[in-house]
C-alpha cells in the first residue's frame, strides 16, 4: 500500500512540472496578463470563421504588439504575439499577416501561422497564446 501512495505521489509531482508547449519566456517580448474576446459574428471578425484565414487584432491590452488569430482549420485556433519574435521594439517590429504566414518587416522572416515556425534559423518561433473557442467567440489569453 506504501509503495503504491508513494508511485502516486511521484506520479502526480512528474505531472505538475510537465511543460503546457506553451513557452512565453521570450527576452524580447514582455509577459503582459491579458483576456480578450473576438466575436466572429462581428463583419470586422468575420474572416476567422474561414480555415486558412488570419486577423491582426490591436485590441487595447491584447500581446504586447497586438496579436494574431489563426483558423487552422476543423474548429483549431491558434493566437500568437504580433511582436517579431526575433527583434526588439521598435517601429518595425509588428508582424504582417500574409495568407497563412506572418512576416517581420524589420528582417523579413517569414513565420508560419499553422506551426508558429519560421522559414529561417533563428533563435525564437512566434509567442504562442492559448484559445478557448465557444461558439463563435473565440478568447486569446495569456
């Protein structure tokens, strides 16, 4: 009975430090706490109801830069930081959606929406957020 408390009790230490892939220790964007609310049923949101389709979204407090909301298709959203992953702030480091790729005008990195991947080696992906979809209300949060 001892040995099969303690196996538990390992078992449950071993889960609580397992790594959620969501990594937000990137030194060029800050960690801000932030919820928002993107109603696809909105004209202004309304893209996003389409697999394929991303949406720059500057809502006060929402990433660090802004942020991106990808359909990634079969009800699969995927939000990520609008900050250039690879370079500090500055004027040109918001990325811009193009089809189903955000690139970095300061470098012209090219990222994938799907994966958060760039086409090039550098050091960081794009800053993934999570997504809880209800309906047609997607909420991005950090």
């Amino acid at each position: 009975m001892k040995k099969i408390i303690a196996l538990l009790l390992i078992g449950i230490a071993i889960s609580a430090c397992s790594d959620s892939k969501i990594n937000n220790r990137n030194p060029y964007i800050p960690n801000y706490s932030f919820s928002v609310e993107i109603n696809m049923n909105l004209p202004l949101y309304s893209d996003l109801q389409y697999t394929g389709n991303g949406k720059l979204i500057t809502l006060n407090g929402a990433g660090a830069n802004g942020i991106i909301v990808f359909n990634a298709g079969a009800g699969s959203f995927r939000a990520y930081d609008a900050s250039c992953p690879n370079q500090y702030a500055s004027s040109c480091s918001r990325l811009v959606v193009e089809g189903i790729n955000a690139v970095c005008p300061c470098d012209d990195v090219m990222y994938s929406l799907f994966t958060g991947l760039a086409d090039a080696d550098v050091e960081y992906p794009m800053k993934p957020y999570r997504v809880q979809v209800t309906g047609n209300i997607i909420r991005v949060y950090n």
